[in-house]
C-alpha cells in the first residue's frame, strides 16, 4: 500500500435495504412452509415414478444426450462460461457480485442438503445410471440453484450497466437457459420435482438478496477495496461466510452422522448404480467435501487485491472494460484460463484419499476460479492488449493512464 493509499484509508460499513430483505424473509418463510406441508413430498413421490416411466418406456438417447449437455452447462465447465463471459463484459464490482453468486450460494445450497438430507432418485431407483455420481443429498439441486442465482445475478448486472432498453429478450435467455438446466437434472436422473423447484426459489433468492439487498456494500467494498486496511480486506462479512459456514457444516456433519444415519439401502443401490465409486459413498461426507467449493468467496478478495497491487488501478474509480471489438478474442483467453482452473478435478479421483478429493475437486479449482476471475484475468487481457486503458475518472477528471 502506498503512502498516499495509508493516508486515506477508509471503513466500508456493512449496509443492507431493510425493507428488501424483510419481503425476502417473507417470501423464504411461506415458501418453506408451503414446500414442507404440501409439495416436498407429494412432488417428490410423483417425480420417483415418473423417473421410472422415463427409464423404463419413454427413454430416447437422443434427449439423454441433450439434457446432458444442459446439465453440463450447471456444472464445472458450463460456469466457467458464464464466469468467463462476465469477466469481459462486467466492470470489477459487478463480477464480485457474480463471483458472490457462485460462492455464497454453493455455501446456502450445501448447508440445506445437509438440513435437508434427502435422496437423489438413484439412491432409490434401480437401473438408474447417472452418468455423473454426484453423491451429496439432493435437496435443492446445486446445478438449477447456481445457475440461478449465477445467471440472473450476470444478466441484472448487464442490464444496469449498459442500460439496456429491451429487457424481455435480455431476461429471456437466462430464464429459458436455467428452465432447461433444472430439466435435464430430472430427465436424466439426478434430482426429483421438489429439488429442482426448490433450487429455483432459493438460487433466485440469493440472486435478490446479493443484487438488491446489499449491492450497495458489494459495490462500495469493490470500489474502496485498495483504500481498506488489511483487515477490512481479509476479515469482513463475505469472509466470514466461508468460515462460520465451515463451522456450522461440520457441526451439521456430525450430528447428521450421530443422529441421521444414511439407511443402509441407500449404500447398495449407489454402489449399484454408481460401480466406479468405491469410496467416499456416504452422502453427508461428500456434503461435508462439497462445502469446500464456497472458497471462490476467498479467491475472488484475494484477486482483488492482485489487481490493486499489479495493475494500473489505484487512481481509477472506472475499472478496465473490454471493447466490443476485443470480446471475442476476450473471451477465448480467459475460458482457457479459467479451464486451467479445473485441471486438478480431472487429476483426482473420487477414489482418492477424503483430503485429497476435498483439495482437489472441491477447495483448489473454485479458489483459483475466483481469484482468476477478479484477479489474474485482468492482468491477462492488460498484458494481452485486449482491455481499455486509455481514459480513466478520477474526481470527476480525464486522465491518462501511464
């Protein structure tokens, strides 16, 4: 930090919009009262035999393979895309805020399987092979939950960044995208009605509450983030979300495994449905290892703080954009990049040792995504030529940048 820098450094206050996050609470509270009395486990019954019916009379390739590729675009690689498309379009603050989407919410969707503790239909069903053994519980489902909250989170900041004027055909895409997303994790078997439908609600929740309830402190921490001291930077409220969350999964763990035991029925048809999963089949475990995917909350700071210290942006309010011209060739460097990100996933097996697996496949990749993303990505397109560093305001003055 410079001398200038250590002369003004500021406090960013945690804010929020009362009356927004008191309609959020409301509507969080019918809705669960509404799911637990009436839909989870007619929805989740309904969903069991038509998943039969699916397997057994009415299953095409053709739609499996589809719907693979859709629910592939929930996963790994499709939110590497996303990511990607954000960190070229979306000024610093609003890809915080998208980065917030995927940590925060794989933290709420993680800590509800493990409240929840429900099956995934291939847990229950014979001859249903998933052709992904994703083996943490089942409610909600983590890929229309991320997706959700992921997409709308990028396509709302979009809107209020360019001001885009036909916002139906800008809503149209996420919406029609993330509808396909949920689908393709019942037509082929990983999730029921009532968990699709409830990683809808609680993904667009978290959409809400990041993008209108505490945008504003989301904004202003990216913006003041080089005037902060250290501990400000390191230990605030989004940092705390990834470590009190890991203190209330292991807790969940604990108890789960004490109080909640997997039924043993569970085990023989995943060892079934799933034979090249050896090890690590217990449910709450792979919750537990799951959690670890919340550190793209971590990477994402400390790719702030990469920024602030390698890059020309101490005397800019306005952050590096991407000309139009260079999106393309934008967004090619930093998808590669972000899929070097996931290299360790596709070194580790599931089979490996429990730390190794959670290093691997869950903690290592989804730091490296966040710090990529707010981070390194920008030092990329500046060493590349592919970003804006002609004009920057400052107090309401042009300057050069040098």
């Amino acid at each position: 930090m410079t001398t200038t820098q250590s002369a003004i450094i500021k406090q960013v206050n945690f804010s929020y919009d009362h009356n927004k996050l008191q309609n959020l609470l409301v509507f969080l509270l019918a809705f669960i009262v509404i799911d637990y009395v009436f839909l989870k486990d007619l929805l989740f019954q309904v969903s069991l035999k038509h998943q039969i019916m699916m397997n057994e009379e009415y299953h095409s390739k053709h739609a499996e393979n589809f719907f693979e590729v859709m629910s592939e675009l929930g996963d790994g690689i499709g939110i590497a895309l996303f990511l990607s498309f954000a960190a070229c379009v979306l000024s610093t603050e609003s890809i915080v805020i998208c980065c917030m989407a995927q940590g925060i919410g794989c933290a709420i969707v993680i800590l509800l399987k493990s409240i929840h503790c429900e099956p995934r239909p291939f847990f229950l069903i014979d001859n249903l092979y998933p052709r992904k053994c994703s083996l943490e519980h089942g409610d909600p489902s983590g890929h229309s939950f991320v997706s959700a909250s992921l997409l709308l989170c990028i396509t709302d900041r979009y809107i209020h960044q360019y001001k885009v004027q036909n916002k139906v055909r800008a809503w149209s895409i996420p919406v029609v995208l993330i509808l396909l997303i949920g689908s393709s994790r019942i037509y082929n078997g990983y999730h029921t009605y009532n968990q699709v439908v409830s990683g809808f609600v609680w993904g667009t929740s978290t959409y809400y509450f990041l993008c209108y309830v505490i945008v504003d402190y989301l904004n202003n921490f990216s913006r003041q983030f080089r005037f902060l001291s250290n501990s400000q930077k390191f230990w605030n409220p989004l940092t705390k979300v990834f470590f009190y969350g890991y203190i209330i999964q292991t807790a969940l763990y604990f108890y789960n495994i004490s109080y909640r035991p997997t039924p043993e029925s569970w085990y023989e048809m995943t060892r079934k449905n799933c034979p090249t999963r050896k090890f690590n089949i217990d449910p709450k475990l792979t919750d537990f290892e799951k959690y670890s995917i919340t550190s793209t909350v971590i990477g994402a700071i400390i790719g702030l703080q990469f920024e602030d210290t390698f890059l020309p942006t101490k005397d800019m309010l306005k952050h590096f954009e991407v000309p139009f011209k260079y999106l393309i060739p934008s967004l090619i460097v930093t998808f590669i990049g972000m899929l070097s990100s996931i290299i360790s996933t596709l070194v580790v097996s599931h089979n490996d040792p429990f730390i190794l697996v959670l290093w691997g496949k869950s903690f290592m990749p989804c730091f490296t995504a966040g710090f990529y993303q707010t981070g390194l990505s920008r030092y990329v397109l500046y060493k590349f030529n592919l970003i804006n560093t002609t004009i920057v305001v400052e107090d309401a003055q042009i300057k050069k940048v040098k």
